[in-house]
C-alpha cells in the first residue's frame, strides 16, 4: 500500500506563527558551543541554517544559568555574550527563509560539580541521586549527588526562566520551548520518583505540576502564549525517572498548558521502560493548540498520524541531524543518509555540517 505523504507538506497556523509544513527539527543536545563562554558561534549558525527548510526549528537544549547546565559546551542563554552568539543564528536562520525557537533548559540534578559554581552540588527537588551519566571534559562520568532546593530558590529559578525568555526574545528566536520532558529539573518536580517533598511542590498530582505551571507562566508573561511551547516525556525512562501513575498526571499537565494558551505541547513519545502502553491520543484531547509527535517517525508514520489527526506536527531528531534538506528528501521520497553516532557530541564540522544534500549528493 502506497501512503499519501503530500499533509506533511501542507501549512499550519501554531499559535502566533505561520508554517509552511508539518517537520519540525528536534531539539539535539550537539555540544558545540564556544569553549569558556558557551556562546553560539558562526558554525552553528551555518548547522541550523542548512536546516531552515523545517516547518519549525527548536534549538538543542540551551541553559538558563549556569546552575541549569549539565554537560559541556552545551549553549547558554544568561550572559550577553551568548545572546549575540544567538542573534548571528536567528538571523542566519531567517534570512534562510526560516523559523526558530529556543529551547529553556535547566537539568536539576543531572549535572556534575565540575560544571557548578565553586564545585557545588547540583540542585534538585529532593537529594535523589540519578543513576545516569553526563558528559564532562573527561568524557561520561556519573552526575553527582544533588541537594534539594529551598523553597525559597525555587522562585529564583521561576525568575531565571523569565529572564531567560526575555533574552530570547532580544536573541531574534521566533519563540520559546520549555523543557519539561527527559529527566530535567520540570520533570524531577512532575514525576515521582524524584520528588518526595513535602510541601506545595510534592506529593499530589496539583504539587508536583506547580512548578511546571509558574514556570510557564512567567515565559508566558516574558513574551506571550502564542510563541511559547512545552516538551514532556510521559513515561520515558531516560536519566533513570519514573511515576507510579503517568496518566493523571501528564493529562492535568496538559490541561493546565492548554488553560495558559500555550501554542503547542510537544510529546516524546517514547516508551515506558516495562512497554506499559501510554495513551497519547488523551493527552491530544486534552490540549487545545498544536501537537508535536516525536520519537521514532518515519516519513510515512508521520503522514499518518497527520491525516489521521494524532498529531499537528512531527518532530525528527536523528532524521535531521543527518538529513539537512529532510523536507526536500520525503517530499522526493529519496534516500537518506545513515547518522554517525560517534559525531553526536562534541567535535566540529565533522557529522554536524558535513551531511550532504541530494543536490551535493
Ligand atoms: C542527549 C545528550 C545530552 C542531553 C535531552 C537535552 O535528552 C537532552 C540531551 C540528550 O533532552
């Protein structure tokens, strides 16, 4: 049977933006910042260039301070240095003909003290120990034990996601996503195998949302629901996280993101670690704007979670890593070229701007 690719290369309005079609460009953790300040530099610019003919762009995950950075070389978005860095891509990246948001990141306790101010512990909603790795100048090593934060930091960390998105905005990004999915500090607070706090900020579904929903709304506040997104990983086991009862939980989330206007919820749907089925299609239903499909879609999956109305969008990550010119490439039905893993983090030109196009090709 032959699928019907052409919905993926139809346009959709999300939120306050207009795409041209239905791929998005996952956001890929590259590990090519500039050394000492964590700056974007020229060759990013040419990576997320070569990719501008995404419906949507979101960039790899990007730190709102220095507490909120877990591996290295990995961009920041908190010092005027990177905000330049940042403006030489949006605008490389508009000039293209394309759209790009930034993504907030801060990674709670998947950090190492090596990467903390004056070697202090990482931060975390309670003093949970991952059982994941990091990559460190040495290469991967284990992240440290975290402490967990007063309830007093919590408002300042609310604050830097605000500041965050302020400069964002003064970057030139188009929007932002808030990184709530894959074991990062939103999801150590949301799921509760890393929150065992006992006060407004854990125990019942409502508590371990709370800081989720301040988080969104001070991006909202800084810029406005149209150009503001969310990522979450329901039932991903990834950086060793866990919940007894994912479906309530991620359905209020959802519901609560969807009240705040949010233009769209991006879903990694990648599966439990014990294949529990998760029901997706609940939490399309229960959120209003756009829906992001990701993990493991091919051209013709993506087609048909589209025409059948399980997702707005699908995002592809290891797709786009290796395939710059991925629409033109489904669009053609053509090849693709295979991703190298060994050049996923760290390096330079080599498996980051070096993947040909069918033209090159
Ligand atoms: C791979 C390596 C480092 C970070 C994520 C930001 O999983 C990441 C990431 C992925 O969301």
């Amino acid at each position: 049977m032959t699928i019907d690719t052409s919905v993926l290369f139809t346009p959709h309005r999300m939120g306050s933006i207009d795409l041209p079609n239905r791929l998005v460009m996952a956001p890929l953790t590259r590990n090519r910042a500039t050394p000492g300040t964590d700056a974007p530099h020229a060759l990013n610019a040419d990576y997320y260039v070569q990719r501008a003919s995404a419906g949507l762009i979101v960039s790899e995950a990007t730190q709102i301070s220095r507490q909120g950075q877990g591996y290295i070389l990995t961009p920041g978005i908190y010092t005027d240095a990177q905000v330049e860095g940042w403006q030489t891509v949006t605008r490389a990246v508009h000039a293209a003909g394309g759209r790009i948001f930034l993504q907030l990141w801060h990674v709670g306790r998947v950090s190492h003290v090596s990467l903390q101010a004056d070697g202090a512990a990482p931060v975390a909603p309670s003093a949970i120990q991952a059982n994941t790795k990091t990559y460190l100048a040495h290469g991967f090593d284990a992240v440290s034990m975290p402490r967990a934060l007063e309830v007093e930091e919590i408002a300042m960390i609310v604050r830097d996601y605000y500041n965050a998105t302020v400069n964002a905005k003064r970057a030139g990004f188009d929007g932002v996503e808030i990184h709530a999915a894959n074991g990062y500090l939103i999801d150590q607070f949301m799921r509760d195998g890393s929150n065992r706090r006992t006060d407004g900020y854990g125990g019942s579904i409502e508590n371990r949302a709370r800081f989720a929903l301040e988080v969104a709304e001070a991006v909202v506040n800084a810029w406005e629901p149209g150009r503001v997104g969310i990522r979450i990983s329901p039932v991903s086991p990834a950086n060793d996280m866990r919940d007894s009862n994912p479906t309530p939980l991620f359905e209020h989330v959802a519901r609560s993101m969807s009240a705040l206007k949010l233009a769209y919820l991006h879903v990694n749907e990648s599966p439990a670690a014990d294949g529990t089925p998760f029901d997706f299609a609940a939490l399309r239903r229960a959120f209003k704007g756009t829906y992001i499909a990701n993990a493991g879609y091919t051209r013709e999956k993506a087609a048909a979670a589209i025409a059948e109305d399980r997702a707005d969008l699908v995002a592809f990550g290891k797709l786009y890593i290796a395939n710059p010119d991925l629409v033109a490439r489904f669009q053609k039905g053509a090849p693709l070229n295979e991703p190298d893993q060994p050049t996923f983090y760290g390096g330079g030109v080599k498996g980051y701007t070096d993947y040909p196009t069918l033209t090159a090709a």
